[in-house]
C-alpha cells in the first residue's frame, strides 16, 4: 500500500505539492473542514479534481498531509543535548502569529474529527503518531542521559501535560498560547514533573 501511495504521489513536483498543501490551509482558515470541498481545492489551486483524488485519495488525507508539510520540524528532528534544551526548542519552532493560526486551525479539525472517523485516522497516522514517536524518542534520550528517573511516572504524562497546557489556556484566560506562555508553562511544570 505504501508503494502504491509513494506511486501515486510522484506525479507531481515537491514545489506544486507545497502550492497546493498552502492553498488547502488557506481554504481551512476560510471556510473549515466541514465545508471545504475537493472542487474549491481543485479551483484554487487549477488543478483537476481527479487529479487531487488520485494523488491523495480524499479530503481527510489531503488535509492531514498539508498540515504535516506546514510543521517547521518534527520532533524527532530535535536533539539539542538537553531535555530543557529540546523543549525550547520545541517551544521556538514557530513565532507566535503561526502558533494562534495554527491553533485556531487545529482547533476546527478537533471539532471535525469527532463527526469523521476517516478524517481522525488521517490526522492519527500523518500528524500526531510521528509526533508522539519525537517525542518518545526526546524523553528516552533523556533517560539514557540520566537527566530523568526511569521510573518517573510523569514520562507517560508529558504529551498530556502539553495537550493540557494548550487547551487550559484558551479555556481559562481566553487566549492562545505563545512561547513565553510555553516556555514558563515548560519550567513550571513538565520539567518539575520530571525531576530537571
């Protein structure tokens, strides 16, 4: 299957991909996923209609791969030498006027997937699976280092406490968060947490 999809997509140069990927975020932002259609991708971006669903397959996968190609790095891309050091980083990826469109967008999708189940395995497998993979592979390095306790309970939790960290601020003081936000939020918290 993975042949097959690698097939599929060499039609088309990194450089119009990337066109397009903009264009799906940008149609996102406009109208959200419910009403985005492969007809106003198709127009946007002045391509086929078969084409888009010959070389992704569906709206989930499109959309799924357009956001994984608009992330700045991934997490397993990380290694400062540090914990702390690969936090930050993690926390720096973006400026904080990508960070509040980003999270309005991913916000939208939340909402969506819960109604789409094609759309959440999309976002699973393309988005959030690699993620968790960096950041496994960040908090095993700082064990090995010896910077966590094997044993520290918070390491399953450190996904959560970030997830939460996002959500809680919007919930509570009605704003999105940014890196200060972030970069507190990691001191006073995750890293506390985990002994650093």
């Amino acid at each position: 299957m993975a042949e097959a999809a690698t097939a599929r997509r060499s039609r088309i140069s990194p450089e119009r991909a990337a066109e397009l990927y903009d264009a799906v975020l940008d149609l996102l932002r406009e109208v959200g996923y419910e009403s985005l259609t492969m007809d106003a991708v198709a127009t946007r971006t002045r391509s086929s209609k078969a084409t888009l669903y010959r070389q992704w397959g569906g709206k989930p996968e499109l959309v799924a791969r357009a956001l994984r190609h608009n992330k700045p790095a991934s997490l397993a891309d990380i290694d400062t030498g540090s914990l702390r050091g690969d936090l930050m980083r993690m926390a720096t990826l973006q400026d904080d006027c990508k960070m509040e469109q980003d999270h309005a967008l991913m916000r939208g999708l939340f909402h969506a997937i819960h109604g789409n189940p094609e759309l959440h395995q999309a976002l699973r497998q393309l988005l959030i699976e690699p993620e968790l993979t960096g950041l496994d592979a960040m908090l095993r390095r700082a064990v090995e280092r010896g910077e966590v306790t094997a044993d520290n309970p918070a390491l399953e939790y450190v996904i959560h406490m970030l997830v939460g960290g996002f959500a809680a601020r919007e919930l509570i003081e009605e704003r999105t968060v940014d890196q200060e936000f972030l970069i507190k939020y990691i001191d006073a918290v995750i890293l506390p947490a985990l002994g650093v």
